[in-house]
C-alpha cells in the first residue's frame, strides 16, 4: 500500500445498531464504510477504525479514513495532486504510514474535486468554492475526534499540494503542529496548469489575481503567516533537489519567517525549516526512511515547545 490511497465502498449495507447508521464494507482498506447522516449529527461511537462519508450539498461528501483509539495526539493528513492513473475521488494519504503506529488518526480526501465534473481536476489544495469551504468541515471533524480520543493535541501533516492545507489548518488551532514535507505554501507559484484548471473550474466569475491577494488566509500561507503570526508550531523538511518546491515554497515561506540561512529556527523556536539531501533527487521522491526520520524529530521538538 502507497502514500496514495484510493478507497470504494462494497454494495452490502447493513444498520449498525449503535448508531443507526448505514454501513458498507470497504475492500481496499478492510474496515466498515460509515454512511453518516450529515456533519451537524457526525457520531464515531459505532467504530474506531472506519472510512467515512459525510454528505453535504447535493453532489458534495466529506470523505476520510478515521482510526479512533485513545491517544493523546490526534494526526491529521491531507493529499496532494491525485496521481494519473489513480481513482480521482476519493484519495487519502500516508494511511499506510501511520494506520500501525498511530492511535489515532484522520485522513482526508479534498471535497473540493468533486466541484469539477469533468473530473479533469486532480489538484485543489482544500480552498473549496465561493459557497463552500471545507476547513469548518474539516475542523469539526477533527474536534469531534478529539472527543472520541481523548486528543489534547493534534498535527497537520501535508506534503506537496497537502503543504497548503497542513499550514492552514494548524494556524487555526492554537498549539497544534503543522508537518509539512516538500509542501506548497502559495497557490499563486503552483504548476501554471494546475492552478488555471482551479480557478477556471471552480471560480470561473472571479478573478485569480484579486483572490489570492484578497484572502492569503485561504490561499497564500506566506502572507497569512506573516500577518497573522498563528501561535501553532512548523516544522517544514525540504529535500535541496527538489528545486521548484524549494524555489517557490519553500524558501518564500522560510525568509517570511525570518530564517536567512537555508535551515534554521526562528528566535521563538516555533518554526523549524530543515533543508537536506535526499536520497532520490526531484519533488515527491521522499523514501519511507526520510519521511520517518524527519516527522519524529519535528514531533520530538513539537513536545518539547509545547
């Protein structure tokens, strides 16, 4: 099982008699499929390891991986790009990389490519549309675990186009950790073709310019940070060969933050920027053994600020 991770639910239903709620088999995953009623009424007292669906408006889910066991640390993951080839709906990431070792965690595929029904839209950083946002959605959900959990603490984790969300998220809650691998941090310096497909798909009566210098809060994490100085915690690993990311993302977001060197910690300790050589060269080639080994060196230093 890869990163990348697409899930379809059987054709079986049956009631759970906890919740009442419907529920299918998922074949990939080999966990329940909850059929919820809708996010004002989300309950996870029917299982603890479960794919999840959420409708919302007509044409619109939530869809996420949820393994609830109790735990004091909550691990959030978001996508980026849907790979070619790859089911374009829904996708979740790094279940594989945490499904063992973590006692509770979220994974979550981006409602917003349901927006384009050509399917033609594999990429859109969790922004949504004109009415619709999924970060409410996204942020109930994860309350509403913590309560299952017992959580007190929760961390972000993106990598690429997941970049984004990880950042934005975290700067909603206080305390909480953005992990962020090779991640976007500004939609305006994304691939070209991915972010026209966006706008044009989603806001097609909007002007790109005048949104994302609007609102960075949604769009540009650079600005938003350096505006908003959320007090969460960063820790953002970039591999040195992969030179878009590090042009565009990565070393943006670091010199906004005032780290002039190319790794380096900010006077408050509360944003760790970690440039290194990795083992396979270009974007999105991070092995098991990097990932593992910069995620537990940012959450050992998350413990220690918090």
């Amino acid at each position: 099982m890869g990163t990348d991770e697409t899930s379809a639910p059987g054709d079986e239903a049956v009631i759970n008699p906890r919740t009442g709620l419907q529920e299918t088999w998922d074949d990939f995953y080999k966990i329940p499929h909850v059929h919820q009623r809708n996010i004002k009424n989300l309950t996870f007292e029917g299982q603890d390891s479960a794919v999840h669906t959420i409708p919302l408006e007509p044409g619109r889910t939530l869809d996420f991986f949820a393994k609830l066991e109790e735990g004091d640390e909550l691990i959030v993951t978001f996508p980026g790009a849907v790979p070619k080839g790859k089911q374009v709906y829904p996708m979740f990431w790094r279940v594989s990389t945490f499904r063992r070792t973590a006692p509770a965690l979220l994974s979550f595929a981006d409602p917003t490519i349901l927006l384009d029904p050509s399917e033609e839209m594999r990429l859109a950083w969790f922004l949504g549309g004109p009415d619709f946002d999924p970060a409410p959605l996204v942020l109930r959900t994860v309350r509403e675990a913590q309560r299952k959990t017992g959580a007190r603490h929760v961390v972000f984790v993106g990598g690429s186009g997941g970049g984004l969300p990880a950042l934005r998220l975290s700067s909603m809650i206080p305390g909480s950790m953005a992990y962020v691998h090779e991640g976007a941090t500004n939609v305006a310096r994304s691939i070209p073709r991915s972010v026209e497909r966006y706008f044009n798909r989603v806001w097609p009566e909007w002007s790109q310019d005048s949104l994302i210098s609007s609102f960075p809060e949604r769009f540009n994490m650079v600005r938003h940070y350096a505006r908003s100085n959320p007090d969460n915690f960063v820790y953002f690993a970039q591999s040195e060969d992969d030179l878009r990311f590090r042009r565009d993302h990565y070393t943006p977001f670091r010199e906004s933050e005032g780290v002039a060197s190319e790794s380096g910690v900010t006077d408050d300790g509360r944003r760790h920027f970690t440039l290194y050589k990795g083992e396979v060269a270009g974007h999105g080639k991070v092995t098991a053994a990097e990932f593992r080994h910069h995620f537990e060196t940012a959450r050992s230093l998350w413990r220690e600020w918090r």
